[in-house]
C-alpha cells in the first residue's frame, strides 16, 4: 500500500481519494479553501443560497455507486429554450414527448429528433465502452471497431446538428451542448452530441438543497473512510527527483512525503507553478481555454409562474456569440443567457414569496479588468437582454451578485478562469487533454481539466480512473 498525498479537495480529487482509501492506501488531502467540494460550491446572502457551480445532477447513480446519498428530486421539464422569433421549446425527460415537442416547434422534425436521440444512444454506449473507462493511451478492453464510427469522426457538432436537422432552431438547441465543455459547437466534435442521450435516458435531478450537498456527502464518507483532510493547507510545490515525486512542500514551508501525489488541478497549474516544466506548459497553452463564465447571483422578489428549474435564452446571432469569445476574445454583447431558479421547488434556497435567480453567460477565460466594459456595465446589458425577451426583472431586484473569471481564477486556480482547463476543439481534442499519469512515477492528475472532461459525471469518472492508475501502480 502506498501513502497518497490529494492536492486539491474538487469532487474529482475527493472521489479519487475516497477509493483509494476503500483499497487501503494511507491518503491525506490538501485543500487550500476552508471548504470541500472545489467549484461545487454555493454563495450565500440575505436568506438566498445560490449553487455557484453546476446545478443539474446527471448520472447519479455515479456518485449513488459511492455511498453518496442526497435527495433527489426530478424537474418535470430538462429545459426550456427560447429561440431569438420568441418560440419556445419544452424538453421533457420521456423521448417521445420530447419528439412530440420538436414536431409543435417544427412540423417534420419529430422524427428527425427521435433519429438523432438514436444516435446519441449509440455514440454514448460507444463512449462508455472506451473513453470513459480508461486512459486514451490505453487501448480499452471493451471496444469494438464499430465504436470509432459511432462517434461521427472528422464531423463537429454543429455538423452533426445539420445532418439531422433542417430548422435553425433545432441545429441552435444541439449546439448548445458544446457550451457544456467549454466550447464552440462550430469546432467542438460530434461526439458531445451524446448528452442527449444521457439527459433523457437517465434524466437531469436537483438535489434538494443545492448541488453543494453532494460535496458534503462526499465529506462525509473521506471520514468514514479514513482519509486526513487538511483544510486551509497550500500545496505550492510538487517535489521530485529521479524520474519521480517524493511529496509535497507546503506554504507553510514544512515537506511532506509521499510515494505519489494525485493534483487536482488545471495542468497549467501544474506545469507553471507546482512541478514547473515550461515544454508541458508550452503544449498546454498551444490548445488554449475553454470559455468561462459570468454569473449574476439574484436575490427577486415575487414568483414568477411556470418558470422551469432551467431555460436558455438564446442569442440572435448564435455564430457571432461564440467568435466573439474564441476570436474576438470578449463577452458578446448578444450573449445567450441560462437561467437557473432552484426556489421554485426548493423553499430552502430562498425567502418566502422570493425566487433565486442564476444567471450565466459564457465568456472569455479573461480578466475583466481588460474587458471593453466593466463588469457591472455587462450586467446591465445582460438584464436589458433578458428583459427584451420576455424576462424582466424591473423592480423585483433585491440584489445582484457577480461572479467573473476573475473569481474562477483566484478561488480555484482556474487558467486564466476557464472552467473546463482547455476547449474540446478539433476532431482529436478529447485525446490531447492532460493525461491522467504525470510525466514522474507517482504523479497523476484528475479533475475537469483532465481526461476524460468536465462536469460532474466526468470528473466522478476521473477520480475512479486515477485511483484505478494507483493502485495498479502500487499493487
């Protein structure tokens, strides 16, 4: 058994903990914040809890397999998109009514959806069988030579979008799930196009009282478990020598050793401050970063009937929106807006006779400080947008609190505040992300900025991977 040292207490970096210490590895975890949980995390003001990170559970029984048990309950909506004509598309859980739906928006297109839903199933029984079980230098025991073709290669997912579907609205609604990595659905590949399945197969769950509560599950069982969590405790260097790590050193200058060392945290993190190795870091940089994002924390008076727990309003230029935050490198001044408002159904994120609102926009992993307008500017236009489409917020406003890639940068140690490390852009992306083994023996990383990606689901894969490489490692 070997003793592991976790840098950085995200959900990737608690779940890997969590099994190693199952398999009886001695494991401490160092967290630099006061809290678990990393981007998992909640903001609190005047009575309202807003889930900072995501706010949408998919897979749960990833985290259900661990010993995480949250209450769940099902919106009886995924999402609702509203399209730039003022139509509006519902998407329920069950494939047919969502079929249904599609057909109402778009005469025609029902079965062109249940096609494309076909597909996804595919692609993502593809996925599980390969990507996401091991390592993408490790041919994966399970593949077939169909699984490369059930990805579409060489074909983005706006590509995909237009195989399938001739309305604009529809090809707008499938590119949306680009934004879920961090990315533009004009470079992003196909194979996202398999959220589809994941969503209306298993469904998308809020977790009573917040998202958060999964971190504090996952607390929880580190406990039980056995591992030593030291929380407030900096990890500022990785120690090597001979081809390998050796510990860490602390901020507060004492060395720690270890017989390997798993970094929850962005690869540029790693390689530019933690084991510095500017030839990695030079590699890292050449596949850029993912978008980030701004958030608008909103204490509003009133109810406001039939909101869903989710809805998108999309932008009028949907092509201009994402050139602006991969070229142009600002927030777009027509940006799409998700909005999240768990008090509809959640009384404990909010007064009586008060909603929380989430507002997100997808913008540049940039400071704001070299933004074309303050922060407080862009905040504005977002509400008149929103307003214009048949959101305005005029007079119930209790508060509004923001959350910018300055904040993802400084609390996280996100680069540059992406939220996702770097973008899914070009056919091979999902195989050029940071590898799970360091370039020492003993040295691994998981996370979002990792294979195989971001998001919950993802990240839970990731731990269970790099505990996994672990333990064969140091049988």
């Amino acid at each position: 058994m070997a003793d592991v040292i976790v840098v950085g207490g995200g959900v990737g970096g608690m779940v890997c903990a969590l099994l190693l210490a199952r398999d009886g590895h001695h494991v401490v975890l160092h967290e630099r914040l006061g809290r678990l949980g990393g981007k998992l995390a909640e903001h609190r003001r005047d009575g309202f809890a807003f889930s900072v990170g995501p706010s949408l559970l998919t897979l749960p029984g990833l985290f259900h397999d661990l010993g995480v048990r949250v209450d769940l309950v099902e919106p009886a909506e995924i999402c609702r998109y509203r399209f730039p004509d003022g139509s509006t598309l519902t998407a329920p859980r069950d494939p047919a009514r969502m079929a249904a739906e599609v057909e109402r928006l778009a005469p025609g297109e029902g079965r062109h959806w249940l096609a494309f839903h076909a597909w996804a199933r595919e692609c993502l029984a593809a996925a599980r069988r390969t990507f996401f079980t091991s390592p993408p230098v490790r041919p994966p025991r399970d593949a077939r030579p169909a699984d490369l073709l059930a990805v579409s290669p060489g074909r983005t997912l706006d590509g995909l979008a237009r195989r399938f579907f001739r309305d604009p609205r529809l090809r707008r609604y499938v590119g949306r799930y680009a934004t879920y990595a961090g990315s533009s659905p004009y470079r992003a590949p196909a194979a996202l196009g398999c959220i589809p399945a994941i969503e209306h197969d298993d469904g998308g769950w809020y977790v009573t009282g917040g998202l958060p509560r999964i971190a504090d599950a996952l607390a929880g069982l580190l406990a039980g478990a056995g591992v030593e969590v030291r929380l407030g405790s900096e990890v500022t260097r990785v120690l090597d020598g001979h081809g390998r790590v050796d510990g860490v050193r602390l901020a507060s200058g004492e060395q720690v050793r270890a017989d390997a060392v798993v970094v929850n945290a962005d690869a540029a993190q790693l390689y530019g401050r933690l084991l510095p190795d500017r030839r990695r870091l030079r590699r890292v940089a050449g596949l850029g970063r993912s978008s980030s994002a701004f958030l608008m924390l909103a204490g509003v008076e009133g109810r406001t009937e039939g909101l869903p727990h989710h809805s998108i309003v999309f932008s009028g230029d949907y092509p201009q929106e994402f050139a602006d935050i991969f070229h142009r490198d600002r927030p777009p001044e027509d940006p799409t807006v998700y909005i999240g408002c768990s008090a509809v159904d959640d009384p404990t994120q909010a007064p009586a006779g008060t909603e929380n609102w989430v507002m997100l926009v997808n913008v540049p992993a940039r400071d704001p400080a070299r933004w074309p307008m303050p922060p407080e500017a862009y905040r504005d236009l977002v509400l008149e947008r929103l307003a214009a489409r048949g959101h305005d917020l005029a007079g119930r406003l209790r508060f509004v609190d923001l959350f910018t890639p300055a904040d993802l940068r400084d609390r996280y140690g996100a680069w540059g505040g992406a939220i996702y490390g770097t973008p899914s852009h070009g056919v091979l992306a999902p195989f050029r992300r940071p590898a799970n083994r360091g370039p020492r023996r003993g040295l691994y990383l998981v996370g979002g900025a990792t294979h195989p990606g971001g998001g919950l689901p993802l990240v839970a894969m990731s731990g269970r991977l790099v505990a996994g490489l672990v333990g064969e490692d140091f049988r």
